[in-house]
DNA sequence: TTTAATTTGTTCAAAAATAATCAAAATAAA
DNA sequence: TTTATTTTGATTATTTTTGAACAAATTAAA
C-alpha cells in the first residue's frame, strides 16, 4: 500500500462521501493515523482536499470553476489568516480595490457582511460577492479565461477613472529588490490599481517573500503594507524601508 | 463533526430558514451549547451572519441570485428555436454584442464553437462561455446584482470604444409605437449597443410583441431585424417598416 | 422601576488531534 | 551485495477543540 495508492482512495472516498476521516481511513487501510495525516497534509498542500481537525473535506461543495479553485485552495489557511487580518483593515464606506490572485480571492468571504464599494477585474470575486452587501464594479476590457480576469489597457484606463481608499493586491513575488509579475498584464494592472489608490497592501503568504520570479515591475515603495505569515529575515528589510508589516 | 461541518449545515439553516438558535441546533447536532456559540461568534467576526441573543441571523435578507435563473427557464422551447436562428447568422470572425436578457444568454450554448469576439454586459454570460472558442470582453461599470450585468454611462462609453458587425439584445416590449425598457439604464445601453453595431438583432418570443410597457426608449428602426417565434399580425407592420423579420 | 430568567463570556480542565523526534522498515541505487 | 534514500511507525510533547461551572451581561417579566 503505497502514497499513490491510498492517495487514489482518499480521494474516492471524498468524491463519493465528501469527507474522511483520520481514524476510519487509518482503521481501513490498515495503517498508522500519522501515516495519514501526512498524506491529507500533501494533499492540502497540493489544494486536492480541504483539511479539517480529524480528517479532510472535499475542496469545494459548491462548484465554482476550475483551475482557479485549485489554486486558489493551496496553503489555505495561511491565506485565510492573511484576509482574516486584511478584513480588519476594511471600514463601512470603504472604496476598494481587488486584484484576481488567490489570495485576495479568498479575502471575498470576510467582506461580505460589510458596505463597501468593490472595484475588481476578477470575475470569480463577483461571482463570490454578487448577492452579498458589498456594491460591485466590474474593470472593463479583454477576458482572460485562464486568470479568469479582465486586463489590458482598456481595463487600465477604466482603474484610472476611479479613485479607490484601498486596494488589496497579490504579486507573483517580492524580495528586498522590489514587485515581481508573472506577467506584463499583470504588472501593468497592479501599478494602475497601486496608483489610483490612498492606500495599497499586498497579501502574501510565505511563499512569496524572497521569490523573484519573470518580471520585475516596481519598487517596494508602490506598496504601503505587507499582510504575510512569513517569518522571514526579509520582513525586518522591508519595515526599514518604511514598509509597514502586519504579521498574522 | 469538526467546525467546518457545522459552519456549513449552519449556513445552509440560515439560507433555507433565515435564522439560527443557539439550542436547538445544539440539540440537532448533539453538541454543546456553548460550541455553537464559539462558532457563531467565529463566523459573524467573518461577517458571514448577524450574531443575536440565543442566535444568528442571516446577513443580507434580500436574496436574488435565482431570479435570472428562473427568469431564463421561462418559455425556454421557444427561446431556444430563436436563439438557434440567432446562432446560424453568426459567422466565424464576427465581432458581437450581447445583452443581457433571459432570451440573449441562451444563445451562448449554440455560440460555443465559433471563434468570435463577444462583448456583454452579462456575467452570466461570460460564465457560460468563458471556457469556449469564443473570446470575450466584458464591458466594465456599476454591477447590477439582479440583472446580474453591469448598466450605467462608464458601461455606455466602454461600449462606443467598440464596433461590432452584430448586436443581439432583447427588449422589454416592442409595439408599432417602439420599444420599450424596464428602466432607464437598461434602455440606454440597448441604445449604446445598437448605434455601435453594424446590423442589429432583437430576439424576442412571442410574449413581448405588442406588449408597451414601462419606458418607450426607441424606434423600430433602431433594429434591423426581429427573430421570433410569434406569429402576431404586427409582424406584417414592422416588415412594412423595413425589419426583417426571421420566423421560427 | 425591581426582579427573575435567559444568554453570554471567562476560566479551567479533559479529551482529542497534531507535530516533532527518532528508530525501524522498505525501497532504490551503487 | 552494501549503502543511501525514502517511507513508515512509535513515543512524547504540544496544540486545538470541547465542555462544565460560574459570574457578568442582557432580555423579559412583574
């Protein structure tokens, strides 16, 4: 009985019943329950399971498409600490904007209740927030249905029409020598959204910090606050800067 | 029964019922009282229910997400004869625009596999054809939740930046004195569309010919031609006015 | 108003689940 | 074969979750 294959299991088990659990899978299977835990935890990892205290749950109930999901479900519960303490930063009244990562996607769940104006090109944070108390604009422009957002220079210029107090952002890196972009288009948008805002903080789970990735695109100094979990020496780098690091 | 469990059969009290006791789902779930509080409390930090003495509530009261459904499954036979009349006059490389009625959206699953250019206002839309041959752009703006679409004069200017060789779009009536809008953001952008369209399409079953209501916002000869399943003597009338009009 | 009943938060303890450490077993590589 | 690497399991310490008891706060009743 190897990874692979109770991996194979688990993940029946899930499709059919929706959850597992640690004990029951261990008792099954014939093995340890640590044997289990770290195979629920890779699987976590790779965002295949949601894991839950005693076992695991499917990684979405209610579909919403894709890709995007399974990216959006890795390193989950640091991305929900992150928007859990981004939330915080949100008043009534509040003019915001969001980027289309995973992780400010996941900040959708903690908004919901409050009334605020969001400015986004990311279609799954409309989908999320649509019958919610939060008013919608929706970024103008070219779709593009891997990111499952709207970008370009049409959707650049919609951004500078507006004025936002926030804007949440995600980067595909940052590191003592500035912003990083998987992207031209994603670069581009996240300094439209950095310059039509009072404020901007960027959400960013350990895996980003120190990464240095495609693109280079801007200075720290475009971003005001770091909202991360990392622990990492660079964080002290940043503060230094004048960069203000709020640590969950 | 961990958390996230409970967190969800909670959620689902409170779509179907609208509130929650703090005894009595203690006594469903068989757990202790104040366990539920402890979740309660979570997730109103989240924002995700109004927390009560010996209860929660809902979050927003007012809830509309299936009213485009249930709007789009009306009279869906003759809808679909339209909208697959509507399909055979698209042609590869054609760049349209499509509204955001009940009659419009379905004709996105006879679109699917051409390689067109649609541009809309509905979300809906973009959500059925975002993994299709069909390249989309979505027009930017203030989100209308019930109409799931985006209205308003940012949505009219992002429109007349764009020429299209077709417009599909539906109306609320359409009479020999014009025709008429629910409201006065929907009767605008049905204007922004058909001026920066080439040749314009109205698809409508036979539940709006004749029907005036609301707001009369346009001539016929806004529209170029009429795809219909009615068989009404006004047909002969906008025929004798220069619409085509494609019987189905 | 005052009083009673209910709901809530706090503190603490028990139980369950988990992570960390290290050793044994299985597997792969040389 | 031997050696290295990976996987697994046992043990222990730590963390998380849960419930009970009781005082404080809130609501309802008199």
């Amino acid at each position: 009985m190897n990874f692979q294959k109770r991996k194979q299991i688990i993940l029946d088990k899930l499709n059919t019943v929706g959850e597992v659990d640690v004990k029951l899978i261990a008792a099954e299977l014939d093995i340890s329950e640590i044997t289990i835990r770290r195979d629920l935890n890779q699987m976590a990892g790779d965002g295949l399971l949601y894991r839950t205290h005693g076992g695991a749950m499917k990684v979405n109930p209610f579909e919403v498409p894709h890709e995007f999901v399974n990216k959006a479900a890795k390193n989950v519960e640091a991305k929900d600490k992150i928007c859990r303490a981004a939330a915080e930063q949100i008043n009534h009244g509040d003019i915001i904007f969001m980027d289309c990562g995973s992780t400010v996607f996941r900040l959708c769940q903690f908004i919901k209740g409050k009334k605020i104006k969001v400015i986004t090109n990311s279609i799954p944070v409309v989908y999320e927030l649509q019958n919610s108390l939060v008013s919608l604009n929706i970024i103008g422009g070219e779709f593009n249905a891997e990111r499952q957002a709207v970008h370009g220079s049409i959707a650049n210029e919609h951004i500078a029409r507006y004025k936002a107090n926030k804007a949440f952002l995600g980067v595909d890196g940052i590191s003592r020598n500035g912003l990083f972009a998987n992207s031209e288009l994603e670069a581009e948008i996240t300094q439209a959204f950095a310059s039509h805002s009072a404020k901007t903080y960027l959400l960013c789970d350990d895996s980003k910090i120190g990464k240095e990735s495609y693109l280079r695109f801007g200075e720290l100094n475009l971003i005001n606050s770091i909202i991360t979990n990392s622990k990492s020496d660079e964080l002290a780098f940043f503060r230094k800067k004048g960069v203000e690091v709020i640590d969950v």
